[in-house]
C-alpha cells in the first residue's frame, strides 16, 4: 500500500471523484481521496491523499488556496458559471472603471460570511445540494465563515462592445470552503451588475503549487506509479519534528502518553526509524496522541 499524496493538474470535464476512481485502479488500493472538491470545469491543482495519508485530510486542509480565472461582467447563470442557464443579462455600454473595480476587490478581503451556491457538494439533511438543484428545488443554506487574504485583477480587460460585456482576469486567495464562483457572483452584486465565472484554475493548495503537480494522464500512463507519491515523512513541513527512542516507541505504538520532550510546540510529529508514526499534541507539558499513523515506511 502506498501512503502519501500525490499532486495532480485536474483537466476540465472530470469531477474529483473521477479523477479519485482513476487513480485508484492506478494505485491498486481502496485507500485514496483528496483534500479540496474541484468542479468539473474547474483545471489545476488536486491534492490525492494515499493511505495513511488519508488520516492527514484535516491537517492538510487548513491552509489557503490560490485561484486564478476570468469572470464575466453583464451575465448571471443559475449555477455561478459558463455550465448553467443564463438567468440574467445586462448590456455594458463601457467598460468599469478600474478604480471602481479596484475599489470592490479590495472590499472581499477580511472576514465574511458566504452562502454556499445551491449548485455544490454541500450535505443538507444528508442530500447535496446540487442533487435538490438539478430537481429545481431551492432550500435556505447556512452562512459560513470566509477568509480573501487576497483579491484583485490581473492583466488588462477584454471588452466585448457587440455584447456588452467586460471580461476580467483575477486571482484569490482564500481559505477553505470559499466559493470562488459565488465570490464572482458576489463581486457583480456589489456593483449591481450581473457576474458570472467562466474559466477558473487552482494553481495552489495545503502548501503545494502547481508547478510541481502531474498531469493526470503521465500517471494513468506510467509503468512506475511509486514515483508520483510525495512520501508521508515531508508532508506537513510546518509542524515540528522530534525521532523518539526505541523504548518511546513501545509506548507510542500502544497510543501512550509521551513524557515532556526538549521542545515546547502544541503538535508534534513524531518519527520513528525515519518514518512519520503520529502526531501528538501537548497537554500541560505531556504529550498525548492525536493522530495515529502507524505503518512500516515503503
């Protein structure tokens, strides 16, 4: 069984899950996922957990994302982007001014609340949302807390004069669980235009960048799939390190309490003969196991 994550550039047209069912036949184990849902027209990076890296979910989730894309002044779709019904349209006879659309990209960063779109992979009830919104159906959604630590413009504009609409590439960062379409959708409304996403890539993701990401069909292709598995030992780099004694690892082994260790760090990844074994959290200088991985290193 292989443990670890492997980076993969997601092409347009496949759910994660597919790329997951994919990946899995590749690997030859039922032990796969991801950290971070990408919609179907949606390109870039995919985080494929492996193994006892699927343990790791919630730790390698919590850093921001970074999107790049291109949204559409003077159209609104049901489903946020280029894929749903045009229920809106509105004709630009110019251009935006680029200090008004300066001035809105800069009022998302900080905290905020953000309704999930109805077209997502959000359980209610346990349904997805997208499963009652193909049925037309439309159910009040709780408001869930935002971070955009970043939100602007890139490039120059592309303004369609015939159609009356303003083409802007961008980029965002944001924390997990930010919809980027609905933000689009959002930045539309704040200028009381219609807006919508039509191309949108994620270039990084829990650390990790595109640039050192594979294309899906190199691995589905390869002969040697081992060579694509970041190993579980240099996964989450900010957390401190510490290699216990052979007697500690007795203790760890059996889920036990580690005595004061000589650094002072709330979590800590615990080694053993090179291998990542667990991670432990300290409780009033003893250190008690939250995350047990456990495993002979291939």
């Amino acid at each position: 069984m292989y443990n670890g994550i492997v980076l993969v550039d997601k092409p347009a047209g496949l759910t994660s899950f597919d790329v997951v069912a994919k990946l899995r036949h590749v690997f030859h184990q039922k032990e796969i996922g991801h950290t971070g849902t990408l919609d179907p027209s949606v390109t870039g990076l995919l985080v494929i957990v492996l193994g006892k890296a699927t343990k790791l979910i919630d730790f390698l989730q919590q850093n921001q994302k970074q999107y790049r894309g291109t949204l559409i002044l003077g159209i609104k779709t049901d489903t946020q982007d280029m894929d749903g019904r045009v229920t809106e349209v509105q004709f630009l006879p110019s251009p935006v001014s680029d200090d008004r659309k300066r001035t809105i990209f800069e009022s998302f960063i900080g905290s905020s609340k953000q309704i999930p779109p109805m077209y997502s992979a959000v359980r209610v009830n346990g349904k997805h949302l997208y499963e009652l919104a193909r049925k037309g159906q439309t159910i009040e959604r709780r408001a869930r807390e935002i971070n955009v630590t970043d939100f602007h413009q890139i490039g120059s504009v592309n303004f369609d004069a015939a159609k009356g609409q303003e083409f802007i590439n961008f980029t965002a960062t944001v924390s997990k669980g930010t919809y980027i379409r609905t933000l689009v959708e959002d930045f539309g409304a704040r200028m009381s235009l219609p807006a919508t996403m039509a191309k949108l890539r994620r270039v990084k993701a829990d650390s990790y960048d595109i640039e050192d990401a594979y294309d899906l069909d190199e691995i589905l292709n390869s002969q040697d799939p081992k060579r694509f598995v970041m190993p579980l030992e240099k996964l989450l780099p900010g957390l401190a390190k510490y290699s216990i004694s052979e007697s500690d690892w007795e203790l760890v082994k059996n889920g036990g309490w580690l005595k004061k260790l000589p650094i002072s760090v709330s979590l800590v990844k615990i080694f053993y003969n090179q291998s990542f074994q667990a991670i432990y959290q300290n409780d009033q200088d003893l250190y008690k196991p939250l995350k047990m991985l456990i495993h002979e290193n291939n």
